[in-house]
C-alpha cells in the first residue's frame, strides 16, 4: 500500500468520525449555516498558519469550482435528509464510488480495468448491506443522488488541478465552499451565534480536522494515485461513521451490516494491494 492511499485511508477515518459531531451539532443550529461556520474558522486557520502562501492568485479559479462541488454535496446531503432516512442517505451519498469512475473516464481519459470493475461491484454491496437502504425513492433520495455526483467531480477535479500548488488550492475551495454556505444561510435561515460546549465541539473538529487536515492531505496526495481508486479507499467512510457512532453512542451494525463492511475492505484491499506495472 502507497504512502499516499494511506493517507488516504486516514482522511476517510477522519471524515467517518464526523457524523456524530455533526449529528450533535445539529440540534443547536441550521445545517448550511453549521457549514458556514466550519468552513469559515477553517479558512481562517489556513490563513494564521500559512498567511500569504494560500493566496496564490492562479489557484482562485480551480478553487471556486472546487468550492461549488463541496457547497452542492454538503448541500444536497442535509437538505436531502429531511426528507430520507440516514440509512438511505448514507448509501446514496456512498454511490460517489459508483460515479466517480464514469466521471474520470471523461474528464481525465483514465480507464478501467477488470480488477476495478471487481473492486467497484464488492463496493457498492458493501455500502447497500452496511446501510440497511431500501430501493424505494423519494425527493431526499434524490437531492442525495446530486450530492454524490457533486463529491464525485469533487475527487476528479481534484485530481484534475493536481499541479497546482496544494495549499493554495486548498485554501481557496475551503474559502469559496465558506462564502456560499454564508450567503444561503443569511438569505435562507438567519445567523444566530453558536452557543453551547458540544455546538463548539462539533465546529472546531469538522473545522481543524475534518477540513484543514483533511482537505490539504486529499489535495497533496490524491494526485499520487488514480481518481477511481481514491473513491473506493473513500468508501470505508461509512465504516469508520460506524465506529465513531459506537464509541460516542453505542449504536451497532445489524449481521448484514457487519458483511458489509467487510465487502467494502475486501474492495479496498483487492484495488490497493498490488501495485500496477
């Protein structure tokens, strides 16, 4: 296994452990509005830390497509939680996976070979059993089927502005991702200050960890592997949502569950196991 998908692998882990901060967080302030404030502590943060070097000007427009991406999937997903289960949500964003392949395809000319079509079935499986979904749609299921699509141009235009200086790009898709949630939020829900330690909690872990960390490491070493195996190393999300939501809530996976999470590693090991010549 690369340095990279291991990097990879613990951005994903990071990520996986936001969904009970999140869904804390949630009783204490609107969903865009959550997102406004992560985002703009986060790019805040950038800033204090690298100051100048994040403003790099020719880095602006890749990172306002890359915002828009971020904006539209974080969107999508709460709002299409009002109107779903979790358990839907989960797996519908999940199908980034399933897209992110078709997406590259076209974008970056990169091709599939029979080992990914193998990886790719075992994956989507893994995240139907590991969600306890149902194959019946409603409106959330769809705003959430535009959200998995808006993260799986997110990891190949990430892939696709890879020579562009990491933390500048980082910074900026943070920064515009900020500025849209701030606009809806002050059109759409009002700005109320966050009061409350657990409010505060879930902010600065989705802010320092689950953004700043989290992004730059995507943007720095995403480009050392293909965009369709990044997806699949992305897909342990769930897994590590799971293992994050048993530690803070003792919630456990049903049997099928537990098969699933097991087809997913199985998908992830069989893409990354091996180098290709």
């Amino acid at each position: 296994m690369k340095k990279a998908e291991l990097v990879l692998l613990g951005i994903t882990a990071i990520w996986g452990f936001t969904f009970p901060a999140m869904k804390v967080s949630l009783d204490y302030v609107s969903p865009i509005l959550f997102l406004a404030y992560r985002f703009g502590i986060a790019s805040l943060l950038m800033l204090l830390i690298f100051r100048n070097r994040v403003l790099q000007t020719d880095t602006i427009k890749e990172g306002f497509i890359l915002g828009i991406t971020l904006f539209f999937g974080h969107g999508f997903q709460i709002i299409g939680l009002k109107y779903t289960t979790a358990s839907n949500s989960a797996f519908i964003t999940s199908l980034y996976v399933v897209f992110t392949p078709f997406i590259a395809y076209f974008i970056l000319k990169d091709r599939l070979e029979l080992r990914d079509f193998v990886s790719l079935i075992f994956a989507v499986m893994g995240l139907y059993l590991i969600s306890g979904a149902s194959v019946r749609f409603n409106k959330g299921d769809l705003l959430t089927v535009l959200c998995a699509l808006s993260f799986a141009f997110q990891i190949v235009l990430v892939q696709k502005f890879k020579e562009r200086d990491y933390l500048s790009l980082a910074f900026w898709q943070i920064f515009w991702n900020f500025m849209f949630s701030l606009v809806y939020s002050v059109i759409f829900e009002g700005i109320r200050y966050p009061s409350g330690y657990l409010l505060w909690l879930g902010i600065l872990y989705t802010s320092v960890f689950a953004t700043v960390i989290a992004f730059t490491l995507q943007i720095k070493y995403q480009k050392e592997t293909k965009a369709h195996r990044a997806a699949l190393i992305y897909s342990a999300e769930p897994i590590f949502g799971h293992i994050s939501a048993f530690l803070t809530m003792g919630e456990i996976l049903s049997l099928k569950g537990y098969v699933g999470a097991a087809l997913i590693l199985g998908a992830i090991w069989n893409e990354i196991r091996n180098e290709r010549g």
